[in-house]
C-alpha cells in the first residue's frame, strides 16, 4: 500500500514538471549554420481554439557568396499532416532576404495549431519544423504533448 502511495505521489509531482521542448542542435547543410534556441515549455500561449509557438532558429551563411533564403515553404510536420508556418527575419521581418558571406541573421517562426489536430493524441509526440534552404530543409524537432491540445 505504501509502494502505491509514493507511486502516486511521484506521479503527480512529476505531472508538474516542464519537459523539455526541443533538442539543440547545430546543423552544417547546403553552406549554412543553423542552430535553434531553447524553448521554455511554461510559455506555450494557448486560447479556446489554437495553440501558440514561438520558435527561433539563427543561421549563418557560410559560403564565400551572398545566399537567398526564402521562408515562405517553411513547415511543421505533426504526425502524416504537415501545416504551414510563419517565419521571418528577425531584424527585417522579411520572409525572402538575403545574407551576406559570413553573415548571421535570426528566424523567427510563429506557429499556430488547431486544438482539434491533437484531440487523438494520448500522450507526448515529436513535430519536425523544417525551414526551406536552397538545395534542402533543416529540420528541428520539437515536442508535443496531449495535454497542449486541452
């Protein structure tokens, strides 16, 4: 009976517990350095209808010549659906820009899901954001969990 008591006790305190969202990662691909920024789970904005992300990736060019990015195909992947997200430079709030050799810009992503496109899931579950490069995507994970979709 006691065994049962902590196991309860344990389960409950670590309900309350933030879980981390997302890896760092550190990606070389198609000339550029990418590395994405933690994100704090108790800042996940939510309202009646949608959940709200704020995700932030920071790219440096590292090719001798000016590079094109363009954010507009940018997307998160939940599962077998894929949704489109809104990305930007973070100093021009531009979706197409150009970097410099050498130069490093931030992203900017604001993602809004569906309450709706979680009411099957039951328990934590990784998205994969992809931000669109030249020749290919990087993609980030970032984590999930049912009770997101409250």
């Amino acid at each position: 009976m006691k065994i049962l008591a902590l196991l309860i006790v344990l389960v409950a305190c670590t309900h309350r517990v933030p879980t981390r969202r997302n890896d760092f990662r550190l990606i070389k691909q198609d000339g550029f350095l990418f590395s994405n920024i933690y994100v704090n789970p108790t800042e996940l904005k939510k309202d009646s209808e949608r959940i709200h992300i704020d995700y932030f990736v920071v790219v440096k060019n590292l090719e001798d010549r000016a590079r094109l990015i363009n954010l507009d195909g940018a997307t998160i992947t939940i599962g077998l659906r894929t949704v489109p997200i809104a990305c930007s430079s973070h100093a021009k709030n531009q979706m197409s820009f150009s970097l410099a050799p050498s130069e490093t810009m931030g992203i900017d992503c604001k993602i809004e899901l569906k309450k709706q496109e979680g009411v099957f899931q039951i328990g934590d579950f990784k998205s994969v954001i992809q931000i669109p490069l030249e020749e290919s995507k990087a993609r980030f994970t970032y984590l999930l969990r049912a009770e997101d979709f409250e």
